[in-house]
C-alpha cells in the first residue's frame, strides 16, 4: 500500500490487523534528478537550468517531471500550473492557522525566521499558537527547521522546496503582499541592516517601493567596494526604477559612472558623471 505520512491520522486503526513493515521513500537524490532531466531535455541543457529545475522539484519525481515539461513547452520560469493547484489543495485542507503562518513565510522566500512571523501577527493583531503551528507544520513535512540560522538568536525555517512556497505565496492577494512585503522589510530592517539589497527587494514590492531606493544605493555602494561591477549597475539600475530623486538619485547615477569607468565603458562614465554633478552637494563624497 502507498501513502502519505499522515495516513496514521487520518486512519489511526487501518494497520491494527496485519503486520506491516513500514518502508519510508526519500525523495531523488541530486544525481539522480540531474540524469532524468538531461535524459528528456537532451545535453545541451545548460548547468543552471539543470540546477533550478532540481532545486525546486527538491526531490519529488511528480515536480521533476512537471517542470521539466514547462521547461520543454518553454514555461521554464513559471512554476506550472497542475503542481501549484496539487500544492495549493493540500493547503486547502489545513486549518486556518496553518495556512496564515505559511503564507507569512512565503513573502520571505524559501527561508523565513520565526521572529518575523512575530511581527506580522503582531502588526495584524492575529492570535495564533505560533510555535505550536510551527512544529505541526514540521511534522506534517511541509517546512523544514534549520539546524543554523543566519539571524543570531532566531528560529530559521524554510519550506520543503520552492514549489510549496510557491504554492503558499500564490494564496496571497494583490494588497496582501503589498502590505506583508513592507512589514517583512521593516523586520528585517530591524535585524540585518547590513544586508540592504534583501531589504530593498521587499520595499520594492510592497505598497511603499520609494523605500527601496536609498537601500539599493547602499547595496550598489557595497558591490563596487568589493569591486563587482556589474552588481553594482544591477543594484543601480533597481535603485533608479523605484524613483529615486535628488541627492539619492546622484549617488546613485555615480555609483554607475564609476562602474562603467571600471569596465573601461568611459563615454556612459561621463554621461552619468555629468548628470550626477547637479544632483549631490558639491564637496560631498560622490560629487
């Protein structure tokens, strides 16, 4: 017989009158799931390809196949849609509160911390047995806990694999994730300020993206001190689109004109040089 784990629950007394030996399947190993996806889309697939496809199959044969056959329909940056509805009515059958800790988790990525979660049901005035919920949706195979955490002092989880945080982001309405994005940002604002890009990603989607744009200043100003350029024109380049204006949006056009110096591009150097000129203090440091 094949089932689920949570078989015992559902039917507590289905094994009572037979002698069973229990064989528990773990999921594909990374090899594994590499050969399977080279075997149907051929060779020539390239490394990160293979790499996301079985990073977010995370070990289930059912997703591999699934995203495979996106990737061949050419979906392959979609999560596709017969995964997402399976993931989405297994959710369905949780409680509640179940639903709403996952959900606060997705805004954050495949990984989110318990001290996080505080702050949402906080800020939304929700009674929830937050660590109960947490262990429930442990045993019931849905997170995992993280033996380390990259935030000293606080739980890290994350979810089973990509495709169930997709499954549980996809439940959030449009204003929903424009309000949990920014309180995500301001928790995290709280407890790792010296990961600004992470931030400003948060700020950039949610219903305060002005917010955003100092942070990716920040971000660019740490990418070109460590001498990565081109993450600094990224950095920059999201900066500007989230509208930054006056002395934020000079730093910002310097720290691109520095780039493209770095990269021996020295007519879009001056270009951005000369419009930063007139946007930051003279005397100041990027002027």
């Amino acid at each position: 017989a094949f089932c689920r784990p949570d078989v015992e629950k559902i039917f507590p007394k289905l094994w009572s009158e037979r002698r069973r030996q229990e064989l528990r399947l773990g999921g594909l190993g990374r090899k594994a799931s590499e050969q399977l996806v080279w075997q149907l889309l051929g060779q020539e697939v390239d490394k990160a390809t293979v790499a996301r496809i079985v990073q977010h199959a995370g070990g289930n044969a059912l997703f591999l196949e699934e995203l495979i056959r996106a990737h061949a329909e050419g979906r392959g940056q979609e999560s596709p849609e017969t995964i997402l509805a399976m993931l989405q009515s297994r959710l369905a059958r949780l409680p509640p509160e179940g639903r709403h800790v996952l959900r606060a988790g997705s805004v954050f990525g495949e990984t989110f911390w318990r001290g996080g979660l505080v702050s949402f049901f906080s800020n939304l005035s929700a009674e929830i047995d937050l660590d109960s919920w947490l262990q429930q949706l442990v045993d019931e195979e849905l997170i995992t806990r993280h033996r380390t955490s990259s935030l000293p002092g606080d739980s890290e989880f994350g979810f089973r694999h990509g495709l169930m945080r997709d499954a549980a982001y996809e439940l959030l309405t449009q204003v929903d994730r424009l309000e949990s994005h920014r309180m995500a940002a301001e928790f995290l604002e709280t407890v790792a300020a010296s990961e600004p890009a992470l931030i400003a990603e948060h700020f950039h989607f949610s219903d305060q993206p002005g917010r955003a744009a100092p942070l990716y200043a920040r971000a660019a100003e740490q990418a070109l001190s460590a001498g990565d350029d081109r993450t600094t024109l990224r950095y920059t380049e999201h900066g500007m689109a989230a509208g930054a204006e006056g002395e934020c949006l000079g730093t910002l056009l310097a720290l691109r004109a520095w780039s493209h110096l770095n990269l021996v591009e020295t007519a879009r150097s001056y270009e951005y040089a000369a419009r930063a000129r007139w946007l930051l203090l003279p005397g100041s440091r990027w002027w």
